[in-house]
C-alpha cells in the first residue's frame, strides 16, 4: 500500500466535503427561507440531476473501465465541478434574483460532483487489499466527515457577520470561501496522485454511440455477479431513506426547532465528528466481524434512531440523538462502499460503481416525492408534518435490511 496516495486519496474526500456541507446546509436555506422557494422545487433540484447521473455515468463509466484512464476522468471531471460551483458562488453574491439560473447550475454542479465519486471510489481497490478495505474505506470517510466539520468552521465567519467578501451580504457569503477552499484542497491529489495507466481502448464518438446501444448487455453482465443485484437494491432503499432526511434536516432544524444558523452549525459539526469516528470503527469492526454483519448492525440502528429523532420534543434531546446518529451516518458509507468493492470483479469497478452511485443518488428521486408529499399533504400544526416525514424514512431503512439478509457472498 502506497502511504502517499491513501493521504492524498482521503484528501479528496476530505476537500469536496468541505463546498458539499456548506451548500449542502445553506443552499438549501438560501433557496426555500431567504428567496420564498417551496420545498418541492428544491426536492426537485436533486432529481433531475439524478436523471442526468442515469443517463451518463453508466456509459462513461465503461469508457473508464475500457481506456484504463479512470484518473484522467476523475481529473476533468474535477476542474468542471470547480467551474461550476464558481459560477453559482458568483451568480448567489452578484444576481441572487436569478433564481432559476442559480437552481440550474445547482442541479450541474451536484451532477459533477456525483460523477466524480464514479472514477474515485474503484481507486479503493488499488490503495488497499481485500482485508484491510473497510479500514481504508473508514480512513476515507473519517476525511469526508472531518472536512465537512472545516467547511462548517470555515464558514462561520461569514455567516455571524463578522467577515464580509462582497456583493449580497447574509448567507449568500458562504458559497465562494468553500468553492476555494475545495479547489486548494483537491490540487495536490490532481498533481501528486501516482497511479499507472495504460490507454486500453482509444475513446470516441463511435465508441460512445457503441457502448449506449450495449447498455443493457452491460447490465444484465454486472448484476448476474453473486450478490450485486440484491445487494444495489437494498442499498437504494436504505440509502434513500439517509439521504433524503440529511437533505431536508437544516429545513427540520429551521422550522421544527427553530434554531439559529450559529446552532445549526455547531450541532452539525458535533455530528460530523462523531460520523468520523463511526467511519474509522466500523470499517475496522467490517473487517474483523464481516462487512456484511457489520453493515446490518448499522441498519437496526437506523431502525430506532429515525423514530426517536422525528419526535424529539426539543433541541437538547435531538443533540442526544443525532450525536448518535454521527457513528451511523459514518459507518453506513464506510462499510457500504467496501463491501461493494468485494463484490465486483476489478475489471468492472468503475461500472459497479457507477450503479452505486446512481442507487445512492436515486434516493433524490423517491425519498424527496415521499418527503414532499407527506410535507405538503399532512398537518402543518406544530410542524407535525415535518416530523411524520423525518419518522416514515424508517420504513426504507426496514426494506433495506431485509434484502441485505439476501446477499450471499463468501467472507462477508
């Protein structure tokens, strides 16, 4: 194993975490509170640019695959997502009325970032060998997590008032700070990461019409492997029912509790740190007890938690919960990501995980019409509705962990 990459490969994670939390958090509240926005439009936002994730990463993924040139993709892919969340920055500081814009290059810019992880979660196979990937996979969440907690610091500044850059004053501050701080951050892995390619299939037009029409030749190879199919399936709704209420928690924050942009901060850092440390500990406990066993554990845990975060009478008993909820968050992704790579034949990685990402990024597509029907269709009184939302993401995380029982692989 190469110390040099595995550092520079965690701090990929470790820099795209930082602009992805901060627009993660106040994007979404720079759209729906300050700008009058409804819920559903932003909900929106994540599926089309799901639809632009199925349309393009399984194809581009097999090219990377064929080419041998998976790092040459994640490095262009890279510099597009730096243009397109400079553009938003600016645009949000400069003409903040042009809303449908910024939403349009929202929607770009999170496709970008999505395909990235398309081409950057198969180096894992090249970074570790099969008994010391859940650690290494935890290694890169705990990046991820630690780099949302500096996105969130670096931020604060800004949004207490006490820095101020130019053009819309408020949290439309935020935006630029992190967009530099990603692009200084994921330079050195863009420069210094060593890995050897050698061009296997020259790319072109003829290539990429000829690879759409054996889209589905493609799929039908990669889901009779031992335990894919289930195993993306349970996935898609587990995961459907985490990322939709991580999507909609700083709204949940606002409008259940109440709590300030400061507050908000702090409570998100304190359970970043803890998902970094549910990173780095479940990934270990994956490889010593089995990923598989592992990852199931995490569900039930999600079973309980969800409930008891929905009906929270208030911000000092939710603190306790989502503390909690950080382990899981943490090693929910760590363990995931390393059993995946287990099951998928190297020659396909990049393939396999653009599957994975498109389950991950296609609970953008059915959680937030679930989330956004029980908001508008049920009782507003006391902000019930948001809370019958927050606890109806249990139902997912149940059918996730009953197909997981259906995967069947030896040494999981």
């Amino acid at each position: 194993m190469s110390k040099r990459n595995i550092f520079l490969w965690a701090l990929y994670d470790f820099a795209n975490s930082v602009v992805m939390i901060v627009f993660f958090l106040y994007f979404s509240q720079w759209l729906v509170v300050d700008n009058s926005v409804s819920d559903a439009w932003y909900n929106a936002l994540f599926i089309f640019s799901t639809i632009l994730l199925i349309l393009t990463a399984p194809i581009v993924s097999v090219l990377a695959d064929k080419s041998g040139k998976c790092f040459s993709f994640l490095r262009k892919n890279t510099v597009v997502v730096w243009i397109l969340y400079i553009l938003l920055s600016l645009l949000i500081l400069f003409t903040p009325e042009q809303k449908v814009l910024a939403m349009t290059l929202f929607v770009l810019g999170n496709f970008a970032y999505q395909l990235s992880f398309t081409f950057y979660h198969p180096l894992l196979n090249e970074l570790a060998p099969e008994e010391k990937r859940g650690w290494i996979s935890g290694i890169g969440n705990a990046s991820n997590w630690l780099g949302q907690i500096t996105g969130l610091i670096l931020v604060l500044p800004f949004i207490k008032g006490g820095l101020y850059l130019f053009g819309e004053p408020g949290r439309a501050q935020v935006f630029l700070p992190a967009t530099i701080g990603f692009i200084l951050l994921s330079l050195p892995m863009m420069l210094f990461f060593r890995k050897e390619e050698t061009l296997q299939m020259d790319l072109g037009f003829r290539h990429l019409k000829e690879e759409y029409k054996n889209v589905f030749k493609q799929i039908k190879t990669l889901w009779v492997i031992p335990g894919v199919s289930m195993f993306l399936i349970a996935f898609f709704f587990f995961n459907d029912a985490i990322l939709t209420a991580s999507n909609n928690f700083p709204i949940v924050l606002e409008r259940v509790f109440q709590a300030p942009d400061a507050k908000k901060t702090l409570l998100l850092a304190l359970i970043l740190l803890t998902s970094a440390v549910g990173s780095i500990l479940c990934g270990y406990l994956g490889d010593r007890f089995g990923l598989k066993r592992v990852l199931n554990w995490i569900l039930f845990g999600w079973i309980i938690i969800f409930p008891l975060i929905g009906l929270s009478p208030n911000i000092e008993i939710l603190t306790v919960w989502v503390t909690i909820m950080g382990i899981l968050f943490g090693g929910v992704w760590a363990v995931s990501r390393a059993l995946l790579s287990r099951l998928i034949p190297k020659e396909q990685l990049n393939y396999g995980f653009s599957f994975y990402i498109i389950s991950e990024r296609f609970a953008s597509f059915l959680g937030p019409l679930v989330w956004s029907g029980i908001v508008v269709f049920t009782s507003t009184a006391n902000n019930l509705n948001y809370r019958i939302a927050m606890v109806s993401m249990t139902a997912f995380i149940i059918i996730g962990l009953l197909l997981m029982k259906k995967v069947e692989y030896q040494n999981l």
